[in-house]
C-alpha cells in the first residue's frame, strides 16, 4: 500500500473516464484542422496566395497536433494500470479535459497573429497549464496506488513527475519572454526536445526494467 | 428485488449507451470552445480589443464545461452499476443527450447577449431540463434493480435525487427572475454552490459507508 | 445454421465497427445543433428578432435528433447479438453511417428553406436512403446467424424488417409528393407515428417473449 | 517469434490507441459534411443556383468518405490481432491520424477548386501520406508479432503491404500528374479500382484459408 492511507472515495471503473477522454483529445486533434481552409470562389492568382496564406495555419496545426498528442501519450501511460477512479482522479481529469479542449483556440491565434507577444504567451500558458493538470494528475494517482491493478515503480513515476515538470516550467517561463521577444519565445521552446530525449530514453530503459522484472 | 415489479423491456447491453453518451458529452465540451474565436487580419490595437471581447466567451466557456462536465459525472455515477438498458432508459438517455447537444447554443448566448434577460433565461431553462431528464433516469435506474449488477442504496439513491431536484428548483427559479433582473438570476446561479456541497459531502458519506458493508 | 451457407468472410470482431458507428451517431448528433446560432452584436430588437428566426432551426434540430436517435436505437437492437463481422457488414455500416453523417445538411435546408419542394425532397430522400442501408443491414446479419452470439428469432426480425421498410417506403413517397405540396408531404411523414407504435409494440412483445423462452 | 528479436519498449494495450482512433476517424468523416452547406435567405432561383452549386462538394464528400472509410477498413484488419502496443507503432499511429484529421481540407479543396492543379496535388499527396504511414504502421505490425494474440500468416501481410504500396504509387504518381492535366490525375486516380479489386480479392482468399486452418 506504499505507506499511502486509502481514502473510501471511489467512483468506480476508470473506463468511462478514458472512454470520454479519448472522445475529446480525438476531437480536439481534427478541430484543430477546421481552421485550414479557403475562401470559395477566388481566381487563379487569388487561389494561388491564399494557399500561400494558409502554410502557417498548418504548421500551427502540426504543432498542436504534436502537443495534443504528446499529452495523450502520457495520459495512456499514466493510466496503463489504473482500474478504479475517485473524485479527485475524476476532478483533475475533467480539468485537464477542459484545457485540450481549450487548444483550437491558441492554435488559431499563433496561425494568424503569430508575431505578437500576446499570441505566443497565451499559447505557452495553455501547454503549461494542460501540463501542470497532467502532473497533479500523475502524482495522484502515483500516491494512490490502490486505485490501479499494479504499482507504478517510484523511478518510472518520479521520471514521469520530471518530465512534465520540465513542461510546465520551459513553457510558464515562455509566457513572460514572448512580451520581450515573441520569436525568442517560439525558440524557447525548442529547449524542450534534448529534455524530452532525456527523460524519454530513461523512462523507456526504466519502463522496460520494471516489465523484465514482472515479467 | 425492491418490491418493484419486472418489466421484460430489456434491450441488451448498456456499453453501447454509455459509449454514444460519452461521445456526445466529449463533443459537446469540445465544441463549446469553438466559439472562442478572433477574426483574422486585424492591425495590433484590432486584435487587443478582440483579445479583451473574447474573455466573456472564455466565462461562458469554463461555466459551461463545468455545467457539462458535472452532469457527466453525474452519468458516470448514476450509470455505475447499470449492466442492461430497457427503452425506457434508453429513451430518456436519448433525450438527455438531445439536450447536452444543445448546450453551446445558450452558451454562445450567454457569452453574447448575457446583458439580456432572454438569454438568462434560454440557459436557465436549458441547464433546467438537463436536471429533469437526468433526475427521471435517475429514479427510474433506482426503480428497476433488475438492470443492475448492484442494487444502489437507497440512502444514496435519495440523496441523487435530492441533489438533481436541486438543481432543476434553482435553474427553473431563474428563467422567471432573469426577466426581472439578468444579473439577480445569474447571482441566483451561485445558490447551488452551498448546496452542491451539502449534498456532494453527504453523497460522498453514502457512498463510502456502502462500500466498506459491501467490501 | 438456419439453412444458410457460411461464407468465410470475417474480418474480426464488431467492436471497433460499433465504436466508429457510436462515434459518428454521437458527432452528427451534436453537429445538428451547430446551426442554432445568432449572429453577434444585435441591438436589443434585432436580438428578439434573430431569437424569433432561430425557432425553425431548434424544430429541425429536434426532428433530425429524433430520426438519428431512432435510427440509432435500431442499430443498437440490430447489432445486439452480433459479435463478429464480414467484408459485406462493414461496406453496409460505412455507407450507413456516410449518410448518417450528411444529415447536418437536409436539416439546415429544412430549417431555412423548410417551404420549397426541394428541401423537404432531400430530407426525405436522405431518411429514405438511412433506411434502405439499416434495412439492408438488418436481412444480412438475419439472413447471417454465424456472425451473432445468439440468434435473433425469425418473428422478431421479420418484425424489423417491417418496420424498416415502412419507414423506407414512407420517406421515398414524400419524394415526389413534395414537389406537389412541401407542406402536404411533411404531414404525410406523421403517417409513420401510427405505423411505429404498432411494430414497436409488436416488437417488445416478441422481444420479450424471446427473452422469457431464452432466460 | 518469425525470427525478429523483441525491444522491451510495451506502452500497454491497444484499447485506447484504438478508440482514439476510432474517435479521429469518426470525426474526420463527419466533418467532411460540414462543407456541404447553403447561404442562408437566397430568393427561389439563388436557392436552385445554390443548390446545383452543392452538387461538386457532394461529389468530393463521397470520394473523401470512401478513402476515409477504406483506409479504417485497412486500420481494423491491421489491428484485429494486435494486444499490445509499443512507442513506434503509437508515434505511427498518431501521425497517421493526424493526416486522417487533415482530410477535410484537401477535400474542399477538390471541391471548390477541382480543376485547378494545386488542389488535384495536395489531394493525391495528402492520400499518399495517409497510405504511407498505414504501409509503415502494416511492417511495424507484422514484423513485432509479440504485439498480436496471434500471427498474422506472412502471405497476408505480404498481400496488404502490396495493397498499400499501389496506393501509395498511384497516388504519389498523381501530384506531379496533376500539374500537367488535373482531369488526367483524377482519371488516372481509377487505376486504383481493378488494383484493389485484385488485392481485394487476393486477401479475402487468404485470410478465409488461414481461418480455415486456425479453426
């Protein structure tokens, strides 16, 4: 029991909470590309401009894409072994929905006005707050470990408890450096790749340890 | 058996229910932050003030999703130990998600309009028969035990009911008030708080006390 | 085997087909609902106005929700007992479910234009053409008791059939009737509410029979 | 084991990656409706007008559709035996839903400038990309047997991966086609038909031989 004192406020199976999860990052993934449209009727030359105007939109899409779906991936991780939810798992993840949802939103505000600071600062608080609800999601349901069918390791939920802490902090910070430079922010962010190859590999190699072990 | 009398109504299965509820209620959450939108090509003072019009759309969309989100756990709980649906129950589920569907109509209002007392109203009487269609299915899953793999207890079943009836008492109270006073039906809202809490701590009481017996 | 020949045509189980069907139900039900809206910054009259101009928009929201509902219900007893699916069951579902999928637009035609013959021909074309597909379905999963888990009695089908092909035949005789009278023909749809109570009666009657046989 | 040598990099069952899936594809289909629309308060003739002017959207509707749906079909018959998924085929996986979800604009595209190049091309290459990770995802799959409950006999996989890689040529021929004569491309689009009546067939009859041996 992990030394953890077990709360009685279970609500029941985890499966309608995944079911209605991966409804709304599924949604939330195709909204994203609603935005990636042309006006009708446009002449030749007309036509030909705004498939220029509309790169943008998706490289912004692409973007999202990839952040939506690296939360999802660690949403998937974080659940493998949970079974049983209670109201703090249901709360958390009900807010941490309400933020996917959100994306569509600052998407479309970095495709259009992406050289404004308040364009890319209301992007980078949206992915720290997605992260911030994904890592008090992870750490609660690492101390409830009655909550799921197997234990998480402590070196694969304190990796996953890092990993999302370096998200959140990379793009918290990002919110204040788009007011000096929106384009030194959008390069803040890349910051984020050698740390996600790091706890990336790591959680893969220890991950793996702890299945050989189970095995 | 409760003393209730079996109906043989039985349609199968409740999976394929609760898989199209959560599907609605994922779009529905989903597509009430579509309305957060800004117009393209705006200079930079254009798009400051779009940036501040738009924060009455991001009110009505964090209420709305709240709204939205607290009636599926709701579901969630109603549906817990529900393992077949007869035409009843799939009728009002029916009828239930017609009227989640509808939720980003009065939102978009509320967001607009939400100065007038017509809107006030329309989303009142909105979040009003969502209450009434989940109070009957409600009492008509408590009534039928036969659908279950648990009979819910009764203590719990009543304090359900008695939070739902809550719920719809204060909103229907608030479609008349909003023709009198907007802003009085919207601070009328902010009742259901306490008693949200009153019976969400009760419920949640019931529902330990149950467990630990059943365990 | 009923006197049916196998055809060694599976492709797996019907899960994932009945997950996409789900889907699709639940995403053109919410999508109905997108066209309920009103237009921003009304003065206070052109607000009742365009309050007023929404009505026809909720009645065809609520007439398309009742079909997709019904439909859907007809799927969810269809599919009850099914557990695998063939090549020729997954061609039906798709084409089922595209046409599910388009009835946003005959319901926009008939809230907006719900007085030209044109209108009311589509929507009632495109009810027509949902049935013929579920009617399809329904002889071939009948007609192949190998796919099912149990097998559905032959009055019980028949029974479906009956109904499906009443709707078929309803719908499709409002075709040309509303190129002579769009009003006569959406009265003449209110033909079916007699003929659904009589097979939806004889229906939970022969379902149930089933059912206490089977128990 | 087929001779490859397993990676302990398990994230877990397929059950979600499959309903996101499900949700992604579900979505993309019903959106490609969204397009099919009419202004609202044209006159009788600007009704008949706009109403013929629908006819091309309806058209690319059902083209996009039936790829959407073909390619599910591919998705399902890929997964039917698969149990377990692993970091490559959920990165797979979701790059190939993130094309699924672009879908809709080549799709307008097609519609409303049909006969322009450029749309011709970034259809043909937005289905090439669509094919290529599915080609990809199918190796990965068949290759990593320890992923599936069962094998996937070795002239089936060989047959799909032959299936795929003509879609993948045929269309990927079709860009620069395209810019040559997009009336050419999309007539050259129908090579595809007698190529997946072969594969078509050629699959139906191995897997009902390997069925016939497992059972």
């Amino acid at each position: 029991m992990n030394g953890h004192q077990r709360v009685w406020d279970d609500e029941g199976s985890a499966a309608r909470l995944l079911a209605l999860s991966d409804g709304v990052f599924a949604i939330a993934m195709t909204l994203l590309a609603l935005d990636i449209t042309l006006p009708a009727e446009l002449d030749s030359d007309g036509f030909k401009r705004a498939l220029r105007d509309v790169m943008p939109n998706l490289w912004a899409y692409a973007l999202s894409f990839l952040v939506i779906a690296a939360f999802w991936r660690g949403h998937h991780q974080m659940f493998r072994y949970v079974r049983e939810v209670d109201g703090t798992v249901i709360r958390l993840g009900l807010l941490s929905l309400g933020l996917v949802a959100l994306m569509p939103f600052p998407t479309t505000l970095l495709a259009e006005y992406g050289d404004l600071p308040q364009s890319v600062a209301v992007y980078s608080g949206a992915v720290a707050a997605m992260g911030a609800t994904q890592l008090a999601l992870t750490v609660v349901l690492w101390k409830r470990p009655w909550l799921g069918s197997a234990t998480l390791p402590d070196p694969v939920a304190r990796n996953d408890v890092a990993d999302l802490a370096w998200t959140v902090l990379i793009f918290a910070v990002a919110v204040p450096l788009a007011f000096v430079s929106p384009t030194g922010a959008k390069l803040w962010w890349a910051v984020l790749i050698p740390v996600k190859a790091v706890t990336g590999k790591r959680g893969k190699r220890l991950r793996a340890a702890a299945q050989r072990v189970g095995a």
